[in-house]
C-alpha cells in the first residue's frame, strides 16, 4: 500500500508539475502529528514499520519537506534503540521472537533506512547532532554483523553515505566499529560466515584502515578449519551445505578485498587453496575456485606469472585452465594475452627437448664403442622431455581457454601460432608411453591445438592459409586423436555453405602449392581431399549455391543450366590463368 501511494504522488507530480513537498505542505500537521504524537515503542510492529517508512520518504524529499527538530530528533533516537535492541528485547515474551523474526528484521531495516536518510541532510551535521550522528554509526558498524542480509545491506548503504560525507572517521568510533570483528579474529572458532561476509564489507568501505596481517591471521585459520581427517571424510558426499566449508568459502572471500600490498599472499593463498581441493578429492572444480578467481582478478600478472612457473604440477595447471576459461576472468586473461612471450618460451623448451632427444638417439645409434652409457642417457632425456611435454600440453590447454573468450589472440601474435604449430609437430614425432603418468599429454596435446586452430581460424572468417594450416594439422592427426569436428565443420559451414567468389578466392590460394613447394605432398593431399575436391564438386552437385554473398541462387528449374555458369564463374580469372601456369 505504501508503494502505490508513493507512485500516485510521482503521478500526481508529474500531472501538476510542482514538487512533492509543495503537494505534501497543506496536509503536513494531519500527516505528522499522528506520527510524533506517540513513542514507537507504544505502537504494534506493522505501525513502527508503517510510520518510520513515511518518515523516510519525508526526510528525502526535495525540497526538505523535514525539519531537524525535537520531534524528529526524538523519532530518531527512538528508531536508533530499536536497531540497537536485541530481538528479544523487541517482543513481550522471548518465545515470541520466533514467530516475529521476519517483522523483527523488517522493523530493523527501516530503522536503519531512516538513519541512513537523517545522516545525509546537511542541517544533521551540526555540532549538536555529534553524539546522535555517532552512534548511528556505531549502529551501523554492529548491523554489518547481523544474520539477514537485508538488515547487512541497510548498514552498508549507510556507512557508505558517511563515508561520502566525511573521508575520515573518528579513530574512537572506528575502533569500536571494528573491535567485534577484531575479536572473532582471535579465535577462528568464533568466525562465522555472518562475522566474515560483515568483515568483507568493511574491507570494501575501509580498505585503507587494514593491513595485510589480517589476510596471515585468516590463512592461519583456514588451517585450523581445514582438518585433513574432516576434509577426507566429506570427500564422499556432497560438501557445499557443510558449515566448515562454508566458512572456509567465506574467509576466501575476503583476499580480494585486501590492500592491494596483499598479492604477496599469493602463493599462500593458492598453495591452501590446492591442499584444500587435494584433501576432497577434487581436481576439476570446488567451491574454493571462485573467490580465489576473485583474488587471481585482482592481481593479474602476478598470477599468470605465478601459474606459469608452476604449470608442470598438475593440481596448480588444472585450476589456471579452469580460471582462464571462467567467464568472470577477463583481467587474467588480459594479463595472459600480455605475457604471450613467456607462452612461446614454455612451447620452445618443448620443441628443444624433442630436437635434442632426436639428435641424442641419432648420435647413440652411431656410437658402438660405449654401449652401456646409452640406456642411461635416453632415460634421463626422456624423463626431461615428459615433463616438458605436460608443460606444452598445459600451455596448450591455457591458449584453447583463452582463445574460447579472445579468438582473435592468434591473429594478433604470430609467434604464438607458429610456436602451437612447432609443438603440435614435435608431439607428433613422440611416441606414446601408455606405461607413463603422462600418457594422455600427448594426444591432449594435440587436440588443443586443432581446436585453438579452428577456433582462431573461425575468428576470422576462414582465410585461406588459417585453413589450410588447421585442416593439415587435422589430417596428420588423425591417427592420435578424433578430428571429425573439424572436418564436419568444413563441410557443415563451409563447403555447403560458400558463394562461387569464396569459392574461387580458396582455390586461388590452393593452387600455387603445387608449384611453388611451399608446403609437403601430404599436405597438399590432405587439403585436396577435405577442401578443395568436394568444394568444387559441389559447385555442380548443390544446386543452393550462390554466385556471391547477398546474391540468391539459382532456382531449381535452372539447374541444368545454372551448374555450367556456376563452374565458369568459379573457373574464371584469376584462376584460370594459375591453371594455365
């Protein structure tokens, strides 16, 4: 009801064309004084609720429809004991508070809605006004710690008002706001998720006033929280309705809010984060992921930097493809597009290793006088080329995530297209060893290359030389991985798809390959057969082929006639002439 009247009067003051208070002025006596003629404390929950949202939507009205007077002072004070009376303190008999929780906790939302709207009028900020206006705040500071969400939400407005109001608050009133939190600090059997979600909050309005030591106490108690014989036993069930891990989610999501001084609590905070995730058994995702996305946002280089250090141990791998592949993480993976250097260098340790075992077997197999050094030597270069194997198929995996969001990436850096395309080659000449932990890098490998491939190949409609890498990619990888998308989708896409004038632009391309040598026979196989023959067999097969984009088909009853000007407009300059040459 009181949301209609408020929308008729915007009604009313748009059909009148005068302010809402000149409206309100002729009735204000009959409106107020029943309003301050009684204590709220005499009056039923629904009329407090009732009468202390009229008074704020009076105080915020333009021009003041209020004045700070005795009256309204004495409402205030009434409204300030309210918000600061415990629920039991609220109802006749305690076993009442249950049944009243939801008005108990509406009643305290507009108290605190009406002390946030006195709190911004100029004339509140009076000298007289000092003890009032401080403990609102200090009212404000314990709501941040009260259970309902609504009531949080009321108490950070209304902190974040005087914050506007003034920059700096008293260091006494500051130091009582935050003694609750500062106490369930010491003792991480006092943290709740209400206690840390006020603390985060506090962190957003007073960065400046917290040091970093607060993010040391917070991992020291995720240790406490995290008890390995606790964490193994949820492993078995489902873990995200679990109070520990509640809390634990909880204290992750304060590190983002920390002073930027924090991101030296990086390696802690993700180091924690995998033991957590290694405990339960976890190894795709877990609740912990996204707040520590949060924290890896903020500090965007450090982390890519970090997780490339740290990319050949799986567990810290995994949660970098997972965060760069996250929607939410842009600023990573705009840091990641930045340090595509370090990227190409992982890739070419790769390839380095391949070309030195290659040359270490060449030079064993022609060496007879020593024997017995040889096993010995392969072993231990192999070992180092597995390992850097994972890190390339790691990278790999980091590079298909982010092209997934910025497809354009290998447009724009060649020398990372080209070291993708020289560590695909040199995972094709390793062989596979089922026997090893790592037996399925290899394949994975190889797989992300062909989809970053065609996902960059897409990002630009298709150029000839994009396509014709990935499709002899594809081919020479059939044999290690499944490569049907690829292929379904040339035909899909493209082949059923193209005008006469892409058509003819491919074939353009196509053909000076097979004179000039710039790519193998088995290559130009490879393109001949899934691109360029059924490309052009279809030119007379389909008879839904356009001349050029925007231009329609022929109709069916022309296709005798159509498919012969489709095949000369394909055949016509400039390709006829290369087919000459």
């Amino acid at each position: 009801v009181r949301e209609a009247a408020k929308a008729c009067l915007d009604i009313l003051v748009g059909v009148t064309r005068c302010s809402t208070t000149a409206l309100l002025l002729p009735s204000r006596d009959r409106l107020l004084v029943p309003i301050f003629g009684k204590p709220l404390r005499a009056l039923p929950h629904n009329m407090q609720i009732g009468n202390i949202d009229a008074i704020t939507y009076c105080l915020g009205l333009d021009p003041p429809f209020l004045e700070i007077n005795e009256e309204l002072l004495r409402l205030l004070s009434e409204a300030l004991a309210l918000a600061d009376a415990e629920d039991q303190a609220l109802v006749n008999h305690p076993t009442q508070v249950h049944s009243n929780t939801a008005s108990l906790t509406h009643l305290r939302h507009v108290c605190i809605r009406m002390l946030t709207a006195a709190m911004v009028r100029p004339e509140f900020s009076d000298a007289k006004n000092t003890p009032t206006r401080a403990r609102i705040i200090s009212v404000f500071f314990k709501s941040l710690y009260h259970k309902s969400v609504e009531v949080v939400d009321a108490a950070n407005d209304g902190l974040k008002q005087v914050l506007l109001q003034q920059q700096k608050l008293p260091r006494d009133l500051l130091h009582t706001g935050l003694r609750p939190i500062l106490i369930n600090l010491s003792d991480y059997k006092r943290l709740t998720v209400a206690s840390l979600d006020g603390l985060a909050r506090l962190l957003q309005l007073l960065t400046n006033y917290f040091k970093v030591e607060v993010g040391r106490k917070l991992l020291d108690h995720m240790q406490q929280w995290a008890n390995p014989q606790l964490l193994q036993a949820a492993a078995e069930r489902s873990i995200e309705d679990m109070h520990e891990i509640k809390i634990l989610v909880a204290i992750l999501e304060v590190f983002h809010l920390l002073p930027p001084s924090a991101s030296v609590l990086l390696d802690d905070l993700v180091s924690s984060v995998v033991n957590l995730e290694v405990h339960l058994c976890r190894r795709e995702s877990s609740p912990f992921r996204k707040p520590l996305f949060k924290f890896l946002n903020r500090y965007p280089t450090e982390s890519v930097v970090y997780f490339a250090e740290r990319i050949e141990s799986a567990h810290y791998a995994r949660i970098f493809c997972h965060a760069i592949g996250s929607s939410e993480c842009g600023p990573l993976r705009g840091a990641l597009v930045t340090q595509t250097p370090l990227l190409v260098s992982l890739l070419s340790d790769f390839c380095t290793s391949v070309n030195d075992a290659s040359a270490m077997s060449v030079d064993q197999a022609d060496t007879v006088d020593t024997p017995s050094a040889a096993p010995q030597s392969e072993l231990a270069g192999n070992e180092t080329l597995y390992k850097r194997l994972y890190v390339a198929m790691s990278v790999a995996a980091v590079v298909h995530g982010c092209l997934a969001h910025t497809p354009r990436w290998l447009d724009e850096h060649s020398s990372l297209l080209n070291a993708l395309l020289d560590a695909w080659a040199a995972a094709i000449r390793v062989g596979s060893q089922p026997n090893r932990s790592s037996y399925l890098a290899r394949p994975l490998l190889i797989e992300h290359v062909i989809r970053s491939l065609l996902l960059a190949t897409q990002a630009v409609a298709n150029p000839p030389a994009m396509l014709f890498k990935l499709l002899e990619v594809t081919g020479r990888s059939s044999g290690a991985v499944d490569t049907s998308f690829v292929f379904r989708y040339v035909w899909d896409d493209l082949i059923v798809r193209w005008p006469i004038s892409k058509r003819r632009e491919v074939l353009a391309a196509f053909l000076p390959r097979l004179t000039e040598g710039s790519a193998s026979d088995e290559s130009n196989a490879i393109v001949l057969q899934h691109l360029i023959n059924p490309m052009v067999a279809t030119v007379f097969t389909l008879p839904g082929i356009a001349i050029a984009p925007g231009i329609d088909a022929v109709s069916e009853s022309d296709v005798a006639n159509s498919s012969e000007q489709r095949g000369a407009e394909l055949l016509r300059a400039p390709v006829l002439s290369l087919i000459h040459q």
